[in-house]
C-alpha cells in the first residue's frame, strides 16, 4: 500500500500516522539492518517532537513527574536490569528484595500493618483484575459460589468491567448519588448470596472523588464480603496530601473492612510505565491469584501475577524513584500540585457559567447548565490544553500533575479558561468538535462502539 493509499485508509484516524508522510513505513524487516546512529537520530526525533506537547504543562494526567533528569536517572537504573526476566529469582536475587520493599513501603504508607502484602502489577488494570480473580477463587473454595458478583458504583474504572468479562464475574454497577458518590444504600440492596466483594474508588477517575469508604468498609464487614479500594488514581499523592493538612477521609487499610487495594506506581510514584502495586489483607487471599503448574513436561512453573517474563529494569526503576524521593520528595510534589489545583478550582468557581463536579482534590471535573462544555473544551484545545472529556453529566476535567505545578501554568489555564467559556457562548458552529459524541448522545452506543473498535485496529496498522 502506497503512503497516499495508507493515508486514505486512515480516514478520520489519518492523525494517528504523522510518520506516514516523513518516514520509511516498514511492512516487512529490511534487508539490511539500518545504522545505530541513523536509529537512534529517527527515534529521538519522534521522542522530542511527542515530549514537546506536554512539556507546556497543559496536558492533563499521563505524565506525572515531568522531570527529564528525573527520567535521565530511572532510564539509567532501567538500563543495568532491562534485560534480567524477573520470573528468575535464582538468576536475579535483586528483584526479591526491590519488590518486597516496594510493597512493603507502599502498604506501610498506606497505613497497613505487618499482616498486609502484595505483588508488583504491569499496572492499574492488572492491580485491580488480580482481585478481583482472587475473590472468585476465594468465593469458589470456601463459599461454592459458581455465579460470582461484584456490587460498584458506576463511577469504577473501566479496569472492573474489564476483569468481569475476563474471569466470567457478574459486575454489578449501581448509578452514584446526586453527589456523585457511591450510593451506599443502594448497593446495599443489590448484595445477593452469590456477591464476593464491593468496590470503589479513592478517587475515582471521572471527578477525582472519593466514594464514602467508611460506610462501605462497615458494609463489606457486616455481609462478610470482600472490599477492594481502587487507589490507582490517589492512592500515591491522598497520603501526602493529607499529611499537608486537606481534608481527607481515611480511605486505605486504616478502615477495617478494606481487604485489598490497588497503588500506581506509574502515576504519583513517579516511576516509569508501567508498575503498580497490589496489596492484600493476608497471604491466604494473595495465593488465589497466584498460577502454579505441576504436571507440564518442561518441569515446575509459577507466576504470581499475569505475566510471565518480565523486565527487571521497571522494578529497579520505580525502587529507585521510589528511595531517591522519600517522603520529603512526595510531600514537596504533593505541595506543588495542590497550589496549582487550589488555583485552578477556585478560578473555576469564579466563573459563574461553570461548576465544579463534587469537592475534589487533585482531579478537577467541570459541567456546565448555561453553555455546552464541549464548546468551552474545543477552545482550550485551540490554546494547547488536552483535558479529558467526560459523560454522564457531559464534562472535563484536568488531572494536576507536576507539569502544571510549574509557575503560571495553572494561572495560564484560568485565564484561557475565562477566553473559552466566552467562546463558547457564541461558538462559530453548532456542533462541538469535542466530545459530542459521548456527550450529546447523537449515535447509538453499538455504534460509538464499532469506531472504537476501529480505533482500536488503527492503532496497529503500520
């Protein structure tokens, strides 16, 4: 296929390939192997070009830390274990201790005692599905359950729905209160005999909330059942905002009920893509999401977690960032974001066509009942900002990371803020380019889901 015939083939996803027009598209190995100056030239010209956008500050969430001689330091930590496959612990003692101490340096800050433990995860979705695989065991071995649920709010993260369609669970999603909470008594009346845990989030991703984790814990105790606390999102900057003094509702193993958590690594731990931890309250439920094979002809096999082989140099680097910090380092970062998030809520609160979804923190949704917010996101857009558009109410938000701590960053957004909502009063056409889709409505969901179903193929053409 010829570059104009690849280009046509994107169609509306032609923005995915802006190498198609500057570089060679490779449907086959060359011939010959290309230099490693020429390599390394080609790549580092699409790595400058790609860090070039969010070193503005104006991206929200997806790069947490933004510090190049932070990254310069974890990719040279990363270079001396790239290569060691961490599923060798005989080969590769190392791994055994800087796993153990991140896990252990994860659950004592979130206020766990010695009988809490965990595994180091590729991520938030497997810290979460790995439990969720553990309750079905655990359910299937002392409850006989053969039909799993699990009671949400429809705010969880899409990781749960993910896992319910891997592992054959019931997901159970009960819609959020007016305060866009989990409805604790209206999850409370979908629990059934074959329920294996609740869920829910601190906080969550749409609006950076917390849901009411105390009266969840008490729920999940009071029925027996297993209580997940998805921390992905805060559970790495909560602890250190609270420790500065915000407002903060106990929200990890300080409640009794929580029997396991779920930590990012990737995100305010400052590590590099991609790790996450999984913590539970005993070994017993940490061994139901174990693999062991006894009987395979190439001798004994276990695997504590989805993969299988896996690159010691992500261990190493997120040890690394996770000591060469210490609590200094996070509260000092923690510090950072919260004057720029206090900055932006309240310059968002000063514009009265706009409101603030909830009391957040950290992770700031706005809506909108005068205007269409997805005209006001269309505008911010234009200046640069990629905030992440939201659903049910339609809405963005934007996820404080250290980018936008950078002085007059969060200022810049405000006054940008002020330009887009004027903007969107009089907007020069009727359908916003942003979001209107899942805002508005205007396609049958089989159909917004085949497009990104086609996003999804796009993704890997060449």
């Amino acid at each position: 296929m010829t570059t104009d015939e690849k280009s046509k083939a994107g169609g509306v996803f032609a923005s995915m390939h802006p190498y198609r027009e500057e570089t060679e598209t490779l449907a086959a190995l060359p011939a010959k192997g290309r230099s490693r100056d020429e390599v390394l030239a080609e790549l580092r010209g699409f790595a400058r070009r790609e860090d070039a956008r969010w070193e503005t500050g104006q991206v929200s969430g997806s790069y947490y830390h933004g510090g190049h001689d932070h990254y310069d330091f974890l990719n040279e930590i990363f270079a001396l274990f790239s290569h060691v496959n961490l599923l060798q612990r005989d080969m590769c003692p190392s791994a055994t201790k800087l796993e153990g101490e991140i896990v252990a340096m994860t659950a004592k800050m979130l206020h766990a005692d010695a009988e809490v433990c965990g595994t180091v995860t590729s991520g938030g979705t497997e810290s979460i599905m790995l439990p969720m695989l553990a309750y079905r065991e655990h359910a299937r071995a002392e409850r006989a359950i053969t039909r799993p649920q699990m009671v949400v709010p429809d705010t969880i993260h899409p990781a749960f729905s993910k896992g319910a369609h891997y592992f054959g669970i019931e997901l159970v999603r009960v819609p959020v209160g007016k305060d866009f909470l989990a409805d604790v008594d209206a999850m409370a009346a979908r629990i059934t005999p074959d329920t294996i845990a609740l869920a829910a989030s601190a906080g969550n991703y749409p609006h950076g909330l917390i849901d009411p984790l105390g009266r969840l814990s008490e729920l999940a105790r009071e029925h027996g059942l297993g209580f997940h606390v998805d921390g992905c999102l805060g559970g790495f900057l909560l602890p250190w905002i609270e420790r500065l003094g915000y407002d903060v509702p106990p929200f990890d193993f300080r409640l009794p009920g929580v029997t396991s958590m779920s930590c990012d690594t990737h995100k305010w731990g400052y590590g590099l893509k991609g790790t996450s931890v999984v913590l539970y309250r005993g070994r017993a439920l940490r061994r139901h999401q174990y693999f062991t094979a006894t009987d395979w002809a190439g001798g004994l096999y276990a695997s504590p977690t989805m993969a299988g082989s896996r690159s010691g140099g992500l261990t190493a680097a997120t040890w690394a960032a996770m000591v060469s910090l210490g609590e200094a380092g996070y509260l000092d970062a923690a510090r950072q974001i919260m004057t720029a998030a206090d900055t932006i809520r309240a310059g968002i609160a000063s514009i009265p066509e706009l409101s603030i979804i909830g009391d957040p923190t950290f992770c700031i949704a706005m809506r909108s009942d005068a205007l269409d917010i997805f005209h006001v996101n269309d505008h911010l857009a234009s200046k640069g900002w990629r905030l992440n558009g939201l659903q049910r109410p339609p809405g963005v938000h934007l996820c404080v990371t250290l980018p936008q701590g950078r002085p007059g960053v969060a200022e810049r957004f405000v006054a940008d803020l002020r330009e887009a909502v004027a903007y969107a009063k009089h907007p020069p056409q009727p359908a916003a380019r942003s979001g209107a889709i899942y805002g508005g409505g205007a396609m049958p969901a089989g159909a917004v889901e085949q497009m990104m179903m086609a996003w999804l193929d796009e993704s890997y053409e060449a």
